[in-house]
C-alpha cells in the first residue's frame, strides 16, 4: 500500500495499480492475490474461509448493532466506528467455548469485553461526563432504569467551547443476532442550559421485551447544543457528542 502525494489524485485501476481514497487519505496498491475460487475450495484455505467466515459474522453483528441504537448514533459517532466495532466483535466471537472454528457466534462469545464500547472516540463519556449515573437493569420487566443525581452542569459536563445547553440520552437495545431483529427504546432529558444551577434529579427508564433471553446492550450519551437567537443548533453536527456501551446483559 503506497500514499499518493502530489497535486492530483488518482481514483480508479491503472496498470495493474488501484487507486483509492480512504480516512487515512490517497492511497494506491497493486492488483494481486489468490484467486477467490481457490480459496473457496483448497484445503489449503481452510483457515482463510473459517477466518472470513467470522469476520462477515462479525461485520453483520455490527450493523445490526448499529442499525438498533441508530436513533442515538446518528448524532454521535466517527468514521471509524464500523471498523472499531468489527474489530470489537471479533474479539467477542473468538471466545466462544461451544461452537467450532468458522461457526462461533457472537451471542455464544463473552459480550462483556465490548462494554465501554465508545461509538464516538473524539467525545469518550468517561471524559465528557462526570456526573455519577446509576443504571439499573430488569430482565424480567424488560428495562433500564438509568439514575444521575443532582449536578451542577458546567462543573460536571466537560462541553466543548460554543457550548449553552446539552442533552443527556439513554437506551435499551435487545439484539437478535441470529434472525437479524432487535427492539430499541430510548429516552432522553429535556435540552438543559449548562451552567452552574444544578439540575433536578434525573430518571430515563427505556423497555424493551419482558422477560427476553437475547443481549441486552446499553448505551448512555451527552449532546452539545449552542442557543443562537432561541434556536438550539446542534455543536458542529454532533462532532462532539458522546455515546457509550455502559453495560451488557447474556443470560
């Protein structure tokens, strides 16, 4: 893989070269590899096809994952964020103590090693907000009570400069990673002014299926706003924001 530098950039295949442009910039590399027919049929490959096989799993798991919390995400989330949490999944499916190599799953794997998953690594919760929170799950009811006590806002939210208000948000994602399904429900506080009064306690409560058997992922996150003539515009398209995986539930 090479970098395009220079004045004009290349998208495309030329002799052989492909030319691309990704979050790293301008790059190039040369057509080649294994002939995919091979590698869906020599023993030789076997490891490649278990290793793909995973992968595509772990690819799918993830925009379902994204696709239920979508509501929240599309205001906080990088470029990178397919591939960060992939890359989260796969980990997840290689500990999967049951099924075969090439088979294993994700909801068989340990799903707690992507609690704390941040879904926008330019606005980590746990740099944005300090304001203690309290979330409390109930299988059995199907909901997720999340706490946060009286705080004063401008001592602890860490809001980037242009900041006025903010808004916290909270949901309960139940994800069918087999059928491909999920149910989502969040909840969210009034936009608040972030200053030094202190808020009222705070209480989001999200359900989902009574009694259910599937993950159930959590998630908590802030958003900026910035008040110009009684308008609340969201601070640079929600660059800032915060959303973060603070818990996971496997029966």
């Amino acid at each position: 893989m090479a970098r395009q530098t220079g004045i004009i950039r290349l998208k495309g295949t030329i002799g052989g070269v492909t030319f691309y442009k990704t979050a790293d910039g301008h790059l190039a590399r040369e057509k080649g590899g294994v002939d995919k027919n091979r590698i869906a049929n020599d023993p030789a490959f076997q490891r490649t096809r278990e290793n793909g096989a995973e992968f595509g799993r772990a690819g799918a798991g993830g925009k379902l994952v994204r696709k239920a919390i979508r509501l929240l995400l599309q205001n906080a989330k990088d470029k990178r964020v397919t591939s960060r949490l992939t890359q989260s999944l796969m980990r997840v499916i290689k500990t999967d103590p049951t099924n075969e190599r090439g088979l294993r799953t994700i909801p068989d794997g340990e799903m707690a090693l992507i609690n704390g998953f941040e879904f926008n690594i330019n606005g980590k919760l746990s740099t944005v907000m300090f304001a203690p929170y309290s979330p409390t799950l109930d299988r059995v009811a199907g909901t997720l009570d999340v706490e946060i006590p009286v705080f004063t806002p401008n001592a602890s939210i860490d809001a980037p400069a242009g900041t006025t208000h903010f808004k916290i948000v909270s949901g309960l994602a139940e994800v069918d990673f087999e059928n491909e399904e999920f149910v989502f429900d969040s909840q969210e506080t009034a936009i608040l002014p972030w200053d030094a009064q202190a808020t009222a306690l705070i209480n989001l409560v999200s359900t989902v299926t009574a009694n259910s058997t599937l993950p159930l992922l959590q998630v908590l996150g802030v958003s900026f706003y910035q008040e110009v003539n009684g308008d609340m515009y969201p601070l640079k398209n929600g660059a800032y924001n915060s959303l973060s995986l603070i818990g996971v539930d496997q029966v």
